[in-house]
C-alpha cells in the first residue's frame, strides 16, 4: 500500500511539472503552434473588455510594420495597411473633412480615393478658397498623380 501512495505522489508531482512547463513565459510558442498569452496555454488570452491607446502597430514576423492604428490631436482617425516591404498602401482615414479611403502605388501615389479629398478640389472660388470634393466623390489617378476620373 505504501508503493502504491508513493507510486500515485510520484504521478502526482510529473503532472505538476508538465503544467507548470506548458504554463511558460508569455510570448512563447507551443510545440502545437500555440501562443502564450498571459501564461495561458494554446493561445487562450485573457479577454479584456476595453483597450485603450493613442497608437496601435500590428508587425510581422520580420518585424515590418503592416497595420497602424492612430488618432491625432485634430479629432481624426487613421488605418493605414503597408505591403510586405513595409510601404504604405491603403488609408483609411475619418477627418473633421470627412470619411476617405485611399488606395496607394508602390511609390506613395494616390491611386484612387474614395471620398471626402482635398487632393482634387469641387470648385475653387474667387478667394482660392477649396472646396472638398463630398464624402461620396471617386477620384482615380494616373501614375504620375493626374486626375483621370472623377465624380462628381
């Protein structure tokens, strides 16, 4: 009976130790592909209700920056999506101007913007003054940033 106590506390203290390694450091990877979240094990996060920060960046496994998430002093609000180099190429963007999303060539360009812009104005008045083209305006552009197309 002895043998069988020991047996079963031995048992007992292997299990403990395969835990306490699954446990790890938050940031490590699991055999099984999983992610290490707060000392959770196979990617289970401790789910927050909120999130709060000025500025978000989301990299790759290289380190390059692909998503960022900001807002300014100036009430807007910026999504900006990068390829693998690391250039940006979509912008979605919610201004005092209005809502635009703005996709770009690989050399920065404005390839096309869907919305509020004032990358091409409605009506220039007297004073010089621009106007916004309107939250529902298209705007597409050669390579070289030239308008080939809007409405209206």
């Amino acid at each position: 009976m002895d043998q069988d106590i020991a047996v079963v506390a031995c048992i007992l203290v292997g299990a403990i130790a395969v835990v306490a390694q699954v446990r790890g450091i938050p940031g490590d990877v699991l055999p099984g592909g999983g992610l290490i979240i707060e000392g959770q094990a196979r990617g289970v996060a401790n789910v927050q209700d909120e999130v709060r920060a000025r500025h978000i960046i989301l990299v790759d496994d290289k380190g390059t920056e692909r998503v960022s998430l900001v807002s300014d002093n100036a009430g807007s609000a910026f999504l900006v999506m990068s390829d693998r180099a690391g250039k940006a190429r979509v912008n979605l963007s919610v201004s005092n101007d209005g809502p635009a999303l703005t996709f770009l060539d690989t050399s920065g360009q404005a390839g096309t913007i869907l919305g509020s812009t004032t990358a091409v104005p409605s009506h220039v008045f007297d004073n010089e003054i621009a106007e916004l083209a309107p939250p529902s305006s298209i705007v597409l552009f050669d390579g070289k940033g030239k308008p080939l197309f809007r409405t209206p």
